[in-house]
C-alpha cells in the first residue's frame, strides 16, 4: 500500500521542511509503508506528478490530506484530481489527539488568561464547524473555556476574537497555533494582538499517528466497499 500525503502547499521553505520531517517520522512509525510527498498547491511535487511518478504496476494508493478540517480541497479538489482508483481520506481534524499536542504546543501559556484556537480559516461552513470542534477538544484537555478563531476566511476573525477578549478583561491571551508548520497563516496569527502564539503542530507523534489512523480508516472503509461490491456482483450473476 502507499500512503499519498497531499499537503496544502507554501511559500515558506520552512513549511515545506516541517512536512517532510513528518513524513519521515511516518516512515518511522510505520517501516514498510510506503509513503510519497505531494501538494495540492505552490510547492512541488504536484498531486498529479507525485502519482505519475509511483510505478506502473503498483499497490493501491490512499491520499491523505495533510489539513486540519474541510474545506475545498479536501472536499473537492484532491478526490476531483486523484481520480478513481486512489482512496481519498477524511482530513486531519478535529480529533482528540491533536487536542493534546495542541496543549504540548502551549506549554506554560496555557495558564493565560484567555486560550484561543487559531485555526488557518475557510470559506466552507464545515471547515468552520470543524475548528469550533477542535477548540471544544482542547478545551476539554485544559479543563478551561477555549474559543477559537480563524485567521481567514468566513468565520470569526482571529484579531476580532483576541480584542473582544481583551476588551472583557483578559490581560494575558494565547493562541493555540491549530496548524501544521509555519507559513502565512501562522505570520497572520502572530500579527494577531495575542500576548503569547505557540508553535505550529510540527513533527509532533501524536499528528503523525492521526496520519496513520486516517490511512488506516481510508483503507478499512475502501476493504469494506469492494466487499459490498463483490456480493453485489456475485448476487446479479446468480
């Protein structure tokens, strides 16, 4: 089996490092996986070169969105240019053990004043729905009120959030960096009036396994599809 990793894309060649060395911490975890860099956007290898580029005669592939909620290109985009015989899995997030490497990520800012989720934004009411769900999960890991803000797009403006905080007496305010590696929005949150920003997710263990739980997720549910279709078929020829 291959494990397609499609990341958003950057700029940022600091970004791009980040995910490689996620990358090779999968290969750690999981020895005999095979497991291919691509992006969706800006950074290359495209999803499309990185696909051309496995061999002819190969194992199934399973592309796994390295982004934390949906959104378009986990929702159309990928499954639209892996075509049909690659397994598009669900996206990173929200999930509990990202809650707990987000509360790593703090550290001593978690005792702030006020928390607040950064979550990278999207025009989807899903996506938004998605980051409301994570702030829930680190909340509940702090055993504190965690809201939560985007840094684009269609839901709550980070700097909104950090001010109306602020302005209800919160003197000291983190953010909670709900990102892969650094980057444009990671910049936009730092420009964001919070006393404190944490680090990006990273290559952290708990980020890596929720990639390998989405593959292993992707794969179960494509096992269990062929199966139906199997019975189906057997069903008409009799």
């Amino acid at each position: 089996m291959t494990l397609l990793a499609v990341g958003h894309g950057t700029r940022d060649p600091a970004g791009a490092a980040v995910i490689r060395a996620l990358l090779d911490r999968l290969r750690v975890l999981r020895p005999g996986l095979t497991v291919v860099e691509s992006y969706a956007e800006i950074t290359e290898p495209s999803l499309e070169d990185a696909l051309a580029g496995l061999p002819a005669v190969r194992s199934p592939v399973v592309a796994v969105p390295l982004m934390l909620g949906r959104g378009y290109h986990t929702l159309v985009d990928i499954p639209g240019r892996a075509g049909p015989y690659v397994t598009v899995a669900r996206p990173l997030g929200p999930h509990p053990l990202l809650a707990g490497a987000l509360a790593d990520r703090l550290g001593r800012h978690r005792h702030a004043d006020a928390v607040v989720l950064g979550a990278a934004g999207t025009s989807d009411q899903r996506g938004v729905a998605d980051a409301a769900a994570a702030a829930h999960l680190l909340g509940r890991r702090l055993r504190r009120p965690v809201s939560y803000g985007l840094a684009a797009g269609a839901g709550p403006e980070l700097a909104e959030v950090v001010r109306g905080l602020r302005a209800r007496g919160a003197r000291r305010i983190a953010v909670a960096s709900y990102l892969l590696a650094p980057g444009h929005f990671h910049d936009r949150m730092l420009a964001a009036g919070a006393d404190a920003v944490a680090p990006p997710l990273g290559v952290h263990d708990a980020l890596a396994r929720v990639v390998l739980r989405r593959y292993d997720d992707a794969v179960t549910a494509a096992a269990a599809g062929a199966s139906i279709r199997d019975r189906r078929a057997v069903s008409r020829a009799g």
